[in-house]
C-alpha cells in the first residue's frame, strides 16, 4: 500500500512539472514555439525519445536516472554515466535499434569514484554557461541543453546562424573550469525538415 502511494506521488509530482521542466511537452530540450523543426517531426523525435527512454527503463531501472536522452531530427544523442564499458555499448545498440534513428552520439562515459568537488564544479560549469546563453542576445538559450560531466560540457541543440553558432562557443571558452566542450549544435539548415 505505502509502495503504491508513494509511485502515485511521484507520478502526480512528474506530471504536474511538464510544461515548465527544461524537457518541454515534447521532451527535447526546445521550446516548441521556438522549434525551427516541423511539429511532425518533433513528434516523431519525441515517440523516438519516449521509446527509447522505456526500453532503457526496463532493461536497468537505474539508466531513468542516470542517463539523459535527446533527439533531434532523428539523431539520438546519449549522456550520462554507466558503471562498465558493457553497459556503454549495449545502450548504444538499443539506440540504433531504435527506429527512425539517424545517428547516434554517445558521451555516455564510465563512473569515476564519487567526488563531491567535482559534481559541484559541474554545477557550476553548467550555471555558468546557462546564464551567459541567456543574458547573451544573440542566442536563443531555450532552444539548447548543456550538461557538464567532470569539467566536460555538452551543448545541445539547434541554432538559427553559424552566428549564434559562434556565440556559444565562445561563451564556453570564458568558463573558467570548463576542460573540454563537445558541440552538438545542428543548424536550422541541416534539418531534414524545417517549419515555413
């Protein structure tokens, strides 16, 4: 009875934070009013991130946690910490078993010993930035997602202009801590599919 209770709290909790969580109704870290990609395809990237999600769910409970999942005109990309090198290649073959997929991006890395320092300098890394695409006018902040792993931040998304581009980057590079920046920033051009 207490298990059920609790399952049905949590749920009621989760539900009620949609609309103003970073995942957006569609769960891709972009507004939808902002998305320069057509609804149809952000409903099909979205089913494709919900499927994979739930397959990973019932293979290991933990990777709901542990791992984060996005996709963008078909391209999966995978973040997130796992304890064996295994778990790393088994959940990049369940994403490109997903249907529909593009291409796969696996930052996925392997668990170092837990540091309190360093998810503390991760939050930082990550405010950081977060704060800087949104004071900076030439970015669209609501239309990327930035997750830092021990000093390594990932920046994903969709940018208007080679521009706007350029400007992240170089936001990134005035992060003190920040070590190493992977890019996945596809351009309104690049998308299969783009709104009118």
């Amino acid at each position: 009875m207490k298990k059920n209770f609790i399952i049905l709290l949590c749920s009621f909790l989760l539900i009620s934070c949609v609309g103003s969580s970073t995942g957006g109704v569609f769960g891709t870290g972009v507004s939808v009013a902002l998305d320069p990609r057509t609804l149809g395809t952000q409903i099909d990237d979205s089913i494709m991130q919900k499927n994979l999600q739930a397959r990973l769910a019932l293979t290991e409970k933990k990777y709901l946690i542990q791992l984060s999942v996005k996709v963008l005109d078909g391209r999966i990309f995978l973040g997130g910490k796992v304890e064996e090198p295994e778990e790393k290649l088994k959940i990049t073959k369940m994403a490109w078993e997903t249907n529909g997929v593009r291409s796969v991006k696996n930052n996925i890395s392997i668990k170092p010993k837990f540091s309190f320092k360093n998810t503390v300098v991760d939050v930082l890394i990550t405010s950081q930035l977060r704060t800087a695409l949104i004071l900076n006018k030439n970015v669209k902040a609501a239309n990327f997602n930035i997750d830092t792993v021990n000093k390594k931040t990932y920046v994903f998304g969709i940018a208007h202009t080679e521009e706007e581009k350029k400007e992240i980057i170089q936001e990134a590079k005035q992060i003190v801590d920040l070590e190493e920046l992977v890019t996945s920033i596809l351009m309104v051009s690049d998308l299969s599919r783009q709104r009118e």
